[in-house]
C-alpha cells in the first residue's frame, strides 16, 4: 500500500521479518483437524472439502464489511485496515479471523504493488501470497481458456451446434496486465475461421465470479455448464454444456476450491480466496472461504472491493443475498489525505492543513454511511492515520460523523500493528454484539432489472435518473422475456465517482447514470450493467513494479511492496 | 499410456487404489531431511534450494538414460518402463530413483491423456500431477508472457529501445492446444503497436528450455536475461535484460525451480520436474532435479523425449555435455507392435503374427542402438510386452539385438508392476556397474554449426547429407560471426522417422535433411535447427480428451487416462 508515513522497512522486509507459526498451529487454533489441512508449504494451506461442507454449515460467527469511502490516489488502506482489525480483534481475546481476495499478478507486476496488507498490518508470506500463491488464478486461466479452445475447435471440426464464430463473446484470460491483448484476431493462417477476440485479466473473467459463488464442487460445475458463449447463427445462446466443457472445467478447478489458510503477520487466520474484479464482477472473496471462516471464528472481517458504492452494494445485493449471508456490522475506512482529495485538494498539496477541503471532502464519507444503513447495517469509520493528519482535520471527522451518529476511530495499525486497532475493534464488537443489524438487501429479486438500476443509481449514487441506450435496453426487455429477471444486477461503473465521470469527487447529485450496455453472466447468476468504459484488461505504466522486481543474491524476493 | 491388453481397471482407477506414503517418507528414504521437504499436500513436495545446491553437488549414482525407437501410433512406453525399471531397481535391494518430466494440459486434454506412466507403473498422484501438478508450467507460462507484455508495453511508451515490432520473435505461451492461437495480430484498436504474433504451447517455449537447463537460481536469472526476443530497426538484437524483464521472470520462476518429489505406486523416490518439447527444445527433466537424484540415489532412471535419434541425442549433445553428466547405461524401449509398423503393417492389422515384419522393423531399433554406441554408451533393449506378442516375434527381436552383442528383455511392469521388470533392472546394474560406459558428445563444441548439423545428419539420421535453404545458411554465418558457433544444436525435426518424412518409417538411408530456418535461442544455450514444418502450438482433435474429462459425485477426477 501506498502511505507515505516515514519508515524505516518496506512492505517486504516487515514481512519477511515477521515469524509464522506452522499452519498446522494456525489451523488448530480454529480446531481445524490435521487431516483437514493440505499443506503448501510451511504456511499456506488448503482445506480439504469434506471439511469445508462440515464447517461452513453451522454459521456461529458474526460478519463484519470492511469497506471505504470512494478510492482516490491518496490510497484508502482498505485490505490493510480489515488486517488490523482482525488482529486487533483477536488482540482483545476474540475468536476472529478474517477473508481477503487473493491478490492478483497484474496490479502486482503493474503501478500498484501488492496485495497483502501493508506496513504490521500484512498476510504472510507475503510474497508468495502475492506471486502464484496456490495457483488458483492459473487455474482459473487455465479453466476459462480450455473453454475458449474448445469452442473455436468446435468451429473447425464442422461446427454441428452451428455457433455464430462473429458472435462469440467468451474471451480469453491472463492474469497480467497485458494491453496489447485487448484486441486480437485468432484463428489466422489455416488455423480455423479467423474472428476479433481478446483476453481479460483472470480476475474479470466469469470463470472468476463462479469461482467465488459456488457454493460446491457441484454448484461449481453446473455454473459454468451454464455459461453463455455466445450465439448460434439463428441467434440462440450457446452454453458451456452444449461443447461438454464444464466437466474438465471443473476438474481443472476442483483443487483451487479448496479454501486458502494463511495467517496475519501476529497470527490471526486469514482466509485469502478467490478475488474477482469489483467493476465486471462483485469483488469479493469466495462464499466458500467466508461461510468456512463463520463456521469456525466468532468474528469474521471481510473486504469488498473499490469504494462501498460498488464493492458493498454488490457485496450486500449479490453475494450476501445469494449465500443467505447477513452482516452484523460494517466499517468504513477513510484517510483525512483522501477527503481532502473528494474536497478539491490536488495530490502534491495534501501534506498542508486544510480544515475545509476535508469539510467538504466528508460529504462523500457521508453518503457511503447513509447507504450502509438503507441496507440496515451499523456503521463505523476508521480513519487509517497518516503523519501528515493534524488534530483539527481528526477533529473535523469526527464531528461530521457525531451528526450522523456513528463512531469514527483513528486507526494506526499500519505503524503499529493490532495496538493501533483496539478501539475500533472494541466499537465493531459493540455493534455486532448489539444486535442492532436487520440487513435487506437493496431491491427484491422480483423487481425487473431497469427497476433494479434505477434503484442503486438513486438510492446509491445519488442519481437523478438512468438513461439506457437503446440497445442496452432491447437487451433487457429480451432477458426479462428469457426468464432472467429474476437475476441481481452487477454495476460496473468507474470506482472513482458516485457518478459515471471519474473526476466528479466527492457526493454529486442530480447526475443521469448512462446504461451503455448490458452482459448476461449466466454462470455467476447476475446481469452486468455496463456504465461506461470498463475496462478489463489493464495495461502496464511506462515504468512498471516488474522492473524493480528480482531476486537478490540469497534467494529472496525484492521490489515488491 | 494406450496399451491394448485387456486390463479390468484404468490408469486413473489403479492410480486411486494406489497407497503413497507420506512424501517425507519417501524423501526419508533418500536422507533428505524433513526441513528440506516443501510439501504440497501430502504426497507432492518440492526441495529447498539450499538442500537441493548441496545435495547435487555429490553426484554419487549412476545415470540410466531411457529411450526408445522412433515412436508410432501403437505406442512404445518410454514413461512406463522408466517407472517400471525404477521400481525394479528397488525391488531387488537397489537405492533406485526415477526423473521424468512433468506433463503438460496440452495433451491432456487433447488426444495423448496423461503422461504420468501406465498400468502398474506410474508415478501419483497421478490425476495431480497430469492437473496442474505444482504449478511449474503456470509460472513458466507467467514469465514468459510478462516479458512479452514487457515488449509490448516498450513500444507503447515511446520505445526507447527502438525495438521494431514486425521484428519481435518472441511469442506468447499457453499451457493448452490451442489451435486458434497459433496465428494472430495483437495491439489492435488504441492499444498499441499492431503487429503479427502468435502463441506456443508453454512447453515449447525457451523459458521452459531455460529452466530445465538452469543449474541455480542465478544462472537462471542470467540466462533469462540473454533471451533475444527481437531486432531493432537497426537490426541489432534486444535482450531480455534491456528490458528488466528477467528479475521479475526469476521471481516468478523461483518456486518452481525447486525440484518436485513424488513416488511411484511401488514407492519408488520419483523426480518430476520441467518438461521441455523434444522438437523445439531438448527434451528431458530439469539439470537440477536429476543432480539432485544423482547426489541421493546410487541408480538413476531418466527419460527422454520421442526417439533416440531426437531425444537421446539432445539429452546427450545439450543436456549431459552442459551440466558435465556421464551416463552409465541406456535402454532403447521398443515393442512388437511398434516394430511391425516400422516393418510395414498398418495399425489395423498388428494383432496378427507377422514376424518378417518383425525383421523388417527391426532395422528402426538397429540404427538407434548402433547410434547410441556412437555416444559411448552400453545398450539393453526393453521389449514392452503385449499380450498379443507372439513368441516367434518376441525371438526375433532377441536374433536382431543377438546379432549386436545387446540383451533384450520382455518386460511386464505394465501389467504386473516391478516383478515384471526386474530382468531388465538386473541387467542395467549389470551394465552400469560394469565400468564400460565411455561417454562423449557426438560432436566437438568447437565444430562449426553447419558442420554439428551435418554430423547429426550422417551419423545419427543416416542421411547422405543436409540441404541449408539459403536463408538458414544466412542465419547461420551470422550467428558464427557473432560468436555463438560453439553452440550445440538443438535439432528440430519429425519425431517419426529418420528422415524429414513422417511417413518414411523403418531406417531411411541416403536422404538429404533440409534445414529450412534457424532460431537463436541464447538464454537456454543452443542454436535450433528447423527441418521441415515444426508445430509449437497442437490442436485439440475432433473428440478431445476434454469433453470426457470430469468430476464425479465423489469429488474425483474421471477420465483421464
């Protein structure tokens, strides 16, 4: 994570100094059987199924979202927040644990580094967690792309389903930022019928949210039999089942099902799994790994991906909807630095002072902790502390969350590890102990899907309306005609602005959401609204992390943060 | 493996009643200490470095190379009777380990199955190491395509480098067929340079030749960073390293580089590790994993790829000549089958006796056993039985090798396991021990390249001689101009016959071998050699292997075979 607090140790070498215990010590501690481990290493592991069935069907703990206001440059510390709180939680003598994304090698290779926490508020091994890690992404790859082959060996061998090769939409995948992937052609020479593609990074594929959706081995393999490919040249959806993929779909994913066990650097069980986009998906964890973790701790922390707009709203209206799942409490991470941002302060001036501009700035914290509660969740802030903060910039926070009623706690894990977290640890089992929660989601499974846009574009981002393009909404009306309706709807907007326009910071209103297209994701079970450009094969800056990146003369691993 | 003797189980179902001990047992057994052991579950591991950097530098046992005749659709079983002989050393009272390569989804997926040995001699767990295994060729195909990205991505920010994108020879790599990504145009739209480009099936790519070759962590890194992956518009060749691509490759190939350790069904220490093609690269396990047996095991079975003429030659010329390995002993694999389709029979008709076919055949295994004494080394033929072998050809055979001074053992490891081979494992110690092995390369590294390519020709394809196409010839001055002339070659040619025509079966005499294009590939240390079309990205077939490929109700993989 980027925090510019002074230090004398990176991300890295916090890690690399840390001490481990066996996982074996780790698992035990949640009364995880020996047997049940499978272990990668000294410190990762795998659970087995059988386990996991067991485990996940008796849901004792309590949910918590880690969430945070909209991202700026400024950096949040969202992943790093729900790791200290965890570590606080457990600090103060609770059963806790906590369920992160499995951090992905494009951002890793690209401009942002890591995804392991950071500073004493970091998973380990971090490096290994954030290179292959246990090679669920490859998996996934590995699963989406044989379907890709298959469909386009369909093709050459006589083509008997009669699939449109124009119309195929299934893309191939890559977990690496790889720009010039975008937009391809294959199938050129004499090597089938030549047809536009591209690849997406693994974790905005479809194979991804099913990953992290499914609920079984089975549920897993009759998701992705439901895939739609694309379209036969008389314009009929064209599933994964009808070219017999799904099976050896499934049989490439059985052992990445298996949720990942890890530990924080002061050994608090982390389950790090699955981790699809926030924008094309739903960005969180995997049901399983999360329905494990509540069987087996009293408290589980979880993150949501971007800004609670997007990472919660979806959190809350998909998976927690489709898991039967119920959070007990949410909190919001904020940094007085990105509040000033929201309030109009440039990035190179956000060391000075500047009372009004968080003011201002607090009006996007205040939406996100207005919208937890339309979905019936106490909310509390923690404000990730900076250096650079002044007391009169806390102070303003603070008030600005008084008005409202929630609590706001200032937050050091990041320099000191679960120490700077036990006040909010204290709030979070406040609220989740007080039984305060009465979660619903947004909107009704049964309301059409127009109604469900329009609903999280007011109700969320403050909108005065949608505007669906014309095609966009022939796309609707014919998935509502299909049997669709029924399905959650997935926003992928910009995580920048409660808006469609990255640059409108802080709370705009009165803005028109325009609906530019629409996804089926039938194998998720959800149907992507596209708001927007999203992109979803990232590109590599000028001056990548893959260039600092190495190996040092003892065999460790250097450049990551 | 496809054997046509009636057999009540599958490969997979004889793999699953297997009962694998603990690998730290296994790896007991060869004194390898607990903390060296990286377990992957508990029957897969892979070695500490630092275990692995002292363990191979005692190189205690004797080398046994395993290869076969030209290979033919009946299947010759060049896996299974490295399985078979290794658990036959073991079983009469040698310290026997095995090293093969690890298998690749291509083929698993595609036509071949698996490749983890047959019947009674396999390696397991076998349906984890045909998926995925320690996911080694997912951190090949990572690096492989960041360095691409890498190229990419250069040329997008201002090329500095002034790299000329028609001329980038550097390909992407999937570890699938895919028949679609063969031929395709990237950086189409605004994404950068659009420009032709293709994929290779990972194990036909050079980070796959450069792993296997590697003899540490920092020889890997500095051969990765002599990977040539273009020309500039001044035709200058670029490095790897002027990109700072080859720090980030290490790290990502740091892991697997670790030698993995598994155990046959009879419990025999097995060495599964890199797995480069035979055509486009060498062929054989990585340097490292069998140092590392040779330090642990008095005998050491190791396989290379296709027939003798390919794999043993470049196991020998480019494998053994750059790591300074000696092996004691070679067993040519052959079958009755196999040896009838060499004399003339179609695959329909080999139930039937045919010993002058038999005869004819036998001309196949005659030049590769002749070939092989080229090297120095003591020969022993492994007739691979089938029950519809008669003894009149079986006696043939043995006339054949007779006539040579070379034993022939009938070897059942397929159907019975061990016992079935320990007449074969007698007469390896036999050889081994007998102190006759005098191994030299075939041809001096001083020799100029053309002349290598000649050689190879004449002595070991019994070619009259070699036709360079004038473009080759080109390529081939130059490189000699700048000083890579002490390069072995690594020839790639049919797998099928002696001769650049698959369909000339038997031993081809007289013919002229084209070399149609030469390839520099300076990271792995060889100069390939083209002759006639060679395919680095397979198709999948009309009915792959895929579409029968599942999970069943258990939660176990079906249909691998």
């Amino acid at each position: 994570m980027n925090q510019i607090q002074p230090t004398p140790l990176t991300d890295i070498e916090i890690a690399r100094a840390a001490h481990p215990k066996p996982i074996e010590q780790i698992a035990a501690a949640l009364d995880i059987p020996a047997e049940a481990v499978y272990r990668h290493g000294p410190h990762k592991a795998k659970l087995a199924m059988d386990f996991v069935t067991t485990a996940r069907a008796e849901r004792r703990g309590k949910l918590i979202l880690v969430t945070a206001i909209s991202p700026t440059p400024a950096g949040e510390g969202k992943t790093t927040t729900t790791v200290g709180l965890g570590d606080a939680l457990q600090r103060i003598g609770k059963r806790a644990a906590i369920c992160l994304r499995e951090p992905s090698l494009g951002p890793c290779f690209g401009a942002k580094g890591g995804a392991a926490g950071g500073g004493w508020a970091q998973v380990v091994p971090m490096d290994e967690i954030n290179l292959h890690f246990t090679g669920d992404f490859h998996a996934i790859g590995a699963a989406n792309n044989l379907l890709a082959a298959m469909i386009d060996n369909h093709v050459y061998w006589g083509n008997l389903i009669d699939i449109d090769p124009r119309r195929v939409t299934w893309k191939r995948a890559m977990d690496l930022n790889d720009r010039a992937l975008r937009q391809i052609v294959v199938g050129l020479g004499n090597n089938g019928a030549a047809r536009e593609d591209g690849f997406d990074i693994t974790v905005a594929s479809e194979v991804m949210a099913i990953f992290c959706l499914a609920t079984s081995l089975d549920d897993l393999k009759e998701r992705l039999g439901r895939i739609v490919i694309g379209e036969t040249k008389s314009r009929r959806r064209v599933l994964a089942s009808e070219l017999n993929a799904h099976g050896a779909m499934a049989a490439l994913l059985k052992d990445a099902l298996q949720p990942n066990l890890v530990q924080t650097i002061e050994h608090t069980p982390a389950f790090v799994h699955g981790g699809p986009f926030a924008n094309i998906a739903h960005g969180c964890n995997t049901v399983l790994a999360t329905e494990t973790a509540l069987g087996l701790a009293d408290y589980v922390v979880t993150e949501a991906g971007f800004g609670a707009d997007l990472g919660a709203e979806k959190f809350l209206d998909i998976k927690c909807r489709m898991a039967g799942l119920a959070p007990a409490a949410s909190v919001v991470v904020a940094t007085v630095r990105a509040l000033k941002m929201h309030g109009g302060v440039a990035k190179a001036d956000l060391a000075a002072e500047n009372v009004a501009a968080v003011r201002a700035g607090a009006a996007n914290l205040r939406r996100h902790i207005v919208n937890l509660g339309k979905f019936g969740l106490p909310v509390v802030v923690a404000l990730n502390h900076f250096t650079s903060d002044t007391a009169a910039e806390v102070e303003a926070v603070r008030a600005i969350c008084a008005e409202l009623g929630v609590a706001v706690h200032l937050c050091r894990h990041w320099a000191e590890g679960s120490i700077g977290a036990t006040d909010l640890a204290e709030e979070v089992v406040r609220l989740a102990d007080g039984g305060t929660a009465r979660f619903k989601p947004l909107y009704p499974s049964e309301m059409p899907l127009t109604d469900k846009i329009r609903t999280i574009a007011r109700e969320i981002y403050g909108a005065h309306d949608i505007d669906v393009a014309p095609a966009a909404a022939r796309k609707l009306a014919v998935l509502e005609a299909d049997g669709f309706g029924y399905l959650p709807v997935c926003m992928a907007k910009t995580q920048y602005s409660f808006s469609t326009d990255p640059g409108r910071l802080g709370a705009p209103e009165g803005h028109v959401v325009p609906v530019r297209d629409i996804r089926l994701s039938a194998g998720a079970g959800f149907v992507v609204v596209l708001c927007g450009d999203i992109l979803t094969m990232p590109g590599l800056p000028r001056h990548s992390a893959a260039e600092r990146i190495g190996v040092d003369a003892g065999g460790h691993i250097i450049g990551l943060s």
